[in-house]
C-alpha cells in the first residue's frame, strides 16, 4: 500500500519537487511551488472507471429530482440572516473576511452566543409537516443547542472578557484555543456542535503538511478538511479569513471555491458603521446586505440606516446633496458633501473618500465642460458622510451637483434627492433601480427628484437645482 506523502508542487506548470525551491527550474516563477498532499491513486481501465459508477443510481433526469425544503438557523441578527439569504443552512461553510479590527471576531462571537441561547430553526411556507424532534418541524422551534468557537489567535481568557463585555455567557459555549484541525475535527465529534466557528483559517494546521500556519498548502489542505466536516456532519461552519493590503482574502483562490458563501465586512476603522456584503453564496442571493454598528456593547443591526446616515446633515448648507444609492439589492440614502477652495500651490488638489477617484475625475472633468465652471484653480474635496463606500455610477450626478453648489455658494433645497450616471459629453444616463430608489427617498421624506428620467444634460440638472429653473 502505498504511504501518503507530500511534495511540493509548480501551480503553473505543475513540476513535482522533494523540496521547497524558491524558483521553479522548469517554468521560472518565483515563490510557485506550494506543499501538496498527494494520496495514493490506482490507475483505472475505461472498463473498471465506467464500472465503478452506478448508472440505474447515479444518472437521473433533473426533472425527477425531488425539492427539499432546507431548515434555516437564525444567527439572531435579522441582518445577517438577510445576507445568508434567511439564515444558516446546516451543512454549510462560510467565509468571513475584513480587515483587521473591523469586527469579525465581534460579530461571530455575538453569533454564537445568541445560537447557545437557544437555535430557532425556521422552514420555507407549505412544508409538509416534518419530526419535530429533529428541528425541522413547519413552525419555529427552540432548542438548547451547543457551539464550539476556535481561537487561534486568542486564548480562552481572552475571548471570555470580550464575551462578557457584550452580553451574558451561555453554558453550551465551548471554546477551543487550538490550531490543529485534527483536534478540532475530534471536539466536533464528541460535542457534536449546532454551529462551528473557526477564527481564523490562517492559524491553522494539519499535520499531514510540514508547512508553516498560514502557507498556500496548509490553508488549503486545512480548509478541504472542514469543508469534508461540514458536508458528512451537517454541521454549520463559519471561517474567518485574513486579507491582504490589496483587500484581497489571504490565501489560495481555491479557497473561495471550497465555501459555499463569501462574505465580507467593511468599514472605516474611524467610523461605526459596517456593511457585511455577500460576494458568493449558494444558498441565497448575493445582492443583499447587512448594515451594523460597532458599539462598545459589540455589534448593533441597523434596521433604518438611511434616517441614520442623515440624521447628522445639516440642511441649507452649500455642497451637500442628498443621494439616493444601491448597496446589494437595499437603497439607501446618504449625503454627499463637496468643498472647494483656491488652490495655493501649482496644480490644484482632488482628496475623494467613499466614491472611486478615477471617475470622479472624469465627473469634474465633464462638469468643467458642461456648465462651464473654472475648476482648474480650486481644490475640490469630495466625501460620503458616515463612512459609506460607494462604487456604482449612480453617484455621478450627486457628486456633480455638490460641487456645483459648493463653487456657486448656493444651498440645495432640502427636499431634493438625486442619482444618476454622468457622462463624457455631459449627458446623463439611467441606473437601476430607479424605483427602488424614489421609494426609500419618499419613505424618508423627500419629494424632488433630480434624475436622468427628469433631465437629459447635466447643465439642465446643475440648473435646477441653484436656480430652479
């Protein structure tokens, strides 16, 4: 029988080496050759590998395929059940990342904790009526569960003072301070645990590899084993995953494939607000997203974040327009703010937060031309309130109206609330959404609207909306 081993595989061109190099001989690529562990393989005829697959069992019309109703978890916040796509589905594995003190820790914590509470387990309308001792009946059940939280990179002391900071300790949370996934995978056996959190995938482990914590090989091997946990236990697990300073999840690429949903948190380290977006999820849409806030009591969902993004603005001020935006598939309203002032050095300065600085050059560029406004000795400061990120189109034409409004001087009325794409030749073009967006603005208050559906140039818009005509 041949003995399991591991090399060191090109992931280029896939030369095989006994040894770590730092340059591969065949291809050339620095820093390709990652530890693998190769398992013994028999090579198979045609005859034995069509044998091997039970035809009669395995090959079925997909329209025979019965639909089976999946029993959801709440996690306990109502926004992060939206971005799972209703909650957590047993069997699943998800993928947590953000940067470094953004509260990923926090909210999974907080999670877990209120899943020891007592799991609500939650079925799809006209089910047919299930066991209810196995916590999949029609209506919503409590029930005394367990969940196993792995710390890495904190110790049991650790995770205890930032718990009871938070809220109260339940006896059914059990938390290992370890890093080998074969101790994690026998205290999920003996515990058998409604909810696993792994904190986080780069501390981890396996013996089977010589690599270090951290490296290509032992993420991926270490999160293949977990991902095999998840699918024969039905146990949920949550990972939290490190990025890099491009914001990019650490780690091989193939460890977004293994999960069934990526989920990333955002947010300024100098703000509250945090939005938690779904890149990928199997299980639900990943046009959603859930809005919260870092208290000092952990996280807090925001249920109405647009009255909470304007509750700071101060009306009749020169700069400030009201936006009407898009994060997932929820509309939200925010402000954006503009000031300009006489440039003291040679070339004028352009400071942007929130918005992509490419296209809001290309906005100032376009208004420039437009309306004919001299912006070429000012210094033009653009920033979303609150701390929001926002990267669709949409915002072109907020962003051109408060800068408009903070040259001129002129106060845009309270009531006015714009969106849409601005372009080259100064016309304005539609956006998505378009509804979605007038009805957040008109729940909120709102009555004017600025749009491209209203106006055809950005000059008619600009003057609207100083002079009102």
């Amino acid at each position: 029988m041949t003995k399991v081993h591991s090399e060191y595989i090109c992931q280029q061109c896939g030369y095989h080496s006994s040894s770590f190099l730092g340059k591969c001989p065949q291809c050339g690529e620095w820093n390709s050759l990652v530890e693998t562990l190769l398992r013994p393989s028999t090579s198979l005829g045609a005859t034995e590998g069509q044998a091997s697959v039970n035809f009669e069992k395995d090959l079925v019309r997909l329209s025979e395929v019965k639909s089976q109703r999946v029993g959801r978890i709440t996690t306990g916040f109502g926004e992060f059940d939206r971005v799972l796509g209703g909650g957590i589905v047993r069997g699943e594995i998800v993928l947590i990342s953000g940067d470094p003190g953004i509260g990923k820790s926090t909210l999974l914590l907080q999670t877990a904790m209120r899943v020891a509470e007592g799991t609500k387990v939650t079925k799809e309308p006209k089910e047919p009526k299930a066991n209810k001792t196995s916590g999949f009946s029609g209506s919503s059940v409590t029930s005394d569960t367990s969940v196993l939280y792995v710390t890495g990179e904190e110790s049991a002391h650790q995770v205890k003072i930032r718990a009871e900071r938070i809220a109260k300790v339940y006896e059914n949370l059990y938390i290992l301070p370890i890093t080998s996934v074969e101790g994690i995978i026998a205290a999920s056996e003996k515990i058998s645990p409604t909810l696993l959190i792994i904190d986080s995938i780069q501390t981890l482990t396996t013996d089977k590899l010589s690599g270090s914590a951290g490296s290509v090989g032992q993420v991926r091997e270490c999160a293949g084993i977990l991902q095999r946990l998840a699918k024969s236990s039905h146990t949920p697990i949550f990972i939290v995953g490190h990025v890099t300073k491009e914001g990019n999840i650490a780690g091989p690429k193939v460890l977004e494939h293994l999960v069934d949903a990526v989920l990333n948190l955002e947010g300024d380290g100098m703000h509250a607000f945090r939005l938690l977006r779904s890149v990928k999820n199997r299980f639900g849409s990943t046009f959603e997203v859930g809005v919260f806030e870092m208290t000092d009591a952990g996280m807090l969902e925001v249920s109405n974040p647009s009255e909470i993004f304007l509750a700071q603005r101060i009306s009749k001020r020169p700069g400030s327009v009201v936006l009407s935006t898009i994060a997932g598939g929820r509309p939200l309203l925010c402000e954006v703010q503009a000031l300009t002032t006489s440039t003291i050095f040679g070339m004028p300065t352009r400071r942007v937060t929130g918005l992509d600085f490419s296209r809001m050059q290309i906005v100032i560029a376009a208004l420039s031309r437009a309306v004919s406004l001299n912006l070429a000795s000012l210094d033009i400061y653009l920033n979303v309130a609150g701390g929001l990120k926002i990267d669709e189109p949409a915002a072109d034409l907020a962003a051109a109206l408060s800068i408009a409004s903070a040259v001129q001087g002129i106060a845009i009325a309270d009531g006015v609330c714009a969106y849409g794409e601005v372009g080259l030749l100064g016309e304005l073009r539609p956006v998505a959404g378009g509804k979605t967006r007038i009805a957040e603005a008109v729940r909120i208050g709102f009555s004017d609207f600025v749009t491209p559906d209203k106006f055809k140039t950005l000059e008619e818009a600009v003057s609207y909306v100083l002079h009102g005509e």
